[in-house]
C-alpha cells in the first residue's frame, strides 16, 4: 500500500464489499452463488485486516 493512499479509502472499498456480499448472501437461492457471496464478504474482511495492520505498524508490514 502507498503511503499517500488513505485508510478511509480502504475502509469504504471493505465496506462495499463487504455489502455487496451480504446483499449476495440474502437475496440468492443457490448455494453456489451464497458460497460466492461468504467469500466476498471474507475478502472484504482481508482487505480490512491488511489495511489496518498497515495504519497502525508500516514499519513491521513488509510482507516477509
């Protein structure tokens, strides 16, 4: 991540996903596209956890 890219900015493109996902996971019948759906809300999940790990050490996130 760069540093003149905000945290909001990854907190809103998780939070989209994360809705999208769980719009996903209400509104379908089929278990293929629910299982679609967990994922992205589990990716929406990851981008969080990285951007977080990120804001509050980026001298210890170096991806080694």
């Amino acid at each position: 991540m760069s540093s003149d890219i905000p945290l909001e900015n990854f907190l809103l493109l998780s939070a989209v996903l994360f809705a999208i996902g769980f719009y996903g996971v209400l509104a379908r019948r089929s278990a293929i596209l629910i299982l679609v759906s967990v994922e992205l809300m589990l990716a929406a999940t990851s981008i969080n956890m990285v951007a977080f790990a990120w804001y509050i050490d980026p001298d210890r996130f170096t991806g080694l």
